[in-house]
C-alpha cells in the first residue's frame, strides 16, 4: 500500500470550533481568587518560621563590615562581625550569602568571612534579610 493509496485521516471533531480556550472563560466565575498581597505567600512552615526569627535575632545587634587583606597573600577578604547566632545559623547564613554573592562564604570564630571586597554588596544582602544596624569599616 502506497502513500496515495491511503485516506487522509480527518481532524477529530470538538466542541471548541476555532476558539479552543472560549469553554474557559465560562469557568473563570468558578475558580478561587488570588490571595491578596496583604496575606502574604501562605502560612510559612514551623521550620522556615524557626529559622526567619533566628535570622531576626542574630541580625538584630550591630553589625561591622571590614575588608583585610593580613596574612592571606595579598588576598583581600570581607568580614562582618557582630552577628550573634548558633553555628547552625550562621553556616545556613553562610550558605545563602554564597548564593547570592556569587564567591566564597566561611564561617571563622563567630564571623562570616567573604572572599574579595565586597563590603557595599554584604552589606545590602544583610539588609534585605533584616539587618538595621550596619557599619562599614574600611
């Protein structure tokens, strides 16, 4: 059997016509709202809530921002101390900032130490999750 010898198949028949999306609208009276922006995104898990309040804390105290270039072969370094937080905290802070920084985060004796000067970007990054006091150093 050949390609001429077969029959085209039909389209299938609907109910749509050339407007396939027109039986939506009739439906849209039936659908949930949006949440309004005053609610906010849904109610945050316990975790994420835990973990919002212990941001919040440690980022409540004054924060000092300073670049150093000591013992580290000319590298220069970012340090913001004054962040009072569990170890845990400060490792997830850590974590974050590396996101968000694009370069490297540690944790060293109760400091975050950035890799390269960048003080005015910490610092903006510590402000988005809440901190209110912060002081740049050198």
């Amino acid at each position: 059997m050949t390609q001429k010898d077969k029959e085209p198949i039909p389209p299938p028949k609907s109910d749509f016509g050339s407007r396939p999306l027109a039986a939506l609208s009739k439906l849209a009276g039936s659908l949930p709202s949006l949440p309004s922006a005053a609610a906010g995104q849904g109610a945050p898990s316990p975790a994420g809530a835990q973990a919002d309040s212990a941001f919040a804390k440690a980022l409540a105290k004054r924060i000092v921002i300073q670049r150093d270039s000591r013992g580290r072969g000319g590298k220069t370094v970012t340090f913001a101390r004054g962040i009072e937080a569990p170890e845990a905290v400060l490792e997830r802070l850590a974590k974050e900032l590396r996101h968000e920084l694009g370069t490297g985060v540690r944790v060293e004796d109760g400091a975050l130490i950035v890799q390269g000067a960048l003080s005015e970007r910490l610092a903006a990054c510590l402000q988005r999750r809440g901190a209110t006091r912060i002081v740049l150093g050198n």
